[in-house]
C-alpha cells in the first residue's frame, strides 16, 4: 500500500462513509450499498479501491463476502498527521486565550 493509494482512497466521500461504516463492524456488500445508499455494483468498485488501499479486508463466509476495516493504515495516517495536530492544538489554545481575553459582549445593553 502506498500512501498516495491510502489519500486517494479516503479522499472520496463515499468510501469515507463505508470506512466510517465499517468501523461498527463487518458488512457484505449489500449491507454497505444499503447503508451508503450506493448501487451494489458502485459499491463494489469504492471496496476494492478500498482494498488496494490497504484499508479493507475481506473474507469468505459460505455464500457471502464480509468486508471489514483494517486500522492499520489509519494508524499510519494518524502517525502522519501527529505533528500537524500540536500544531492545530497551539493554534486552538491561543485563539481560546484571545477570546476569553475579550470583553463580554453576548449581554444585552441597557436602554436609554
């Protein structure tokens, strides 16, 4: 898996809602397209885009096919991502720092 495969995949809405879907627990195909309110053909493709990512696994139960997520990749994602959020957290705190600094305003003004 690449990471330009694991960003290209998840940069689709649709396949973000099977990921998120997914992380309830494991699904045949009809269950996500239901859920997704995708055509099982439109949700196949998004879970083998899925699955070359290296997002999803499948495995054969009899008849069906049951999908469910694979963290890892996630966890290489919030890895990734791990300096950009202290980042985002001073950010945060100093603009919370600026507001609480501010004068209330949200009380009403007396009338003459």
């Amino acid at each position: 898996m690449s990471d330009a495969a694991l960003w290209a995949a998840l940069a689709d809405p649709h396949r973000r809602a099977v990921v998120a879907l997914l992380r309830t627990g494991p699904r045949t195909v009809g269950e996500i397209a239901q859920a997704c309110e995708l055509s099982q053909p439109s949700a196949s493709k998004h879970l083998k885009v899925l699955r070359e990512a290296g997002l999803v696994r499948v495995r054969q139960e009899a008849q069906r096919r049951v999908h469910t997520l694979d963290p890892a990749p996630l966890a290489a994602l919030d890895a990734w991502l791990a300096p950009y959020r202290k980042l985002w957290g001073e950010s945060l705190d100093a603009l919370g720092s600026r507001l609480d600094a501010r004068p209330d305003t949200t009380e009403p003004t007396p009338k003459d």
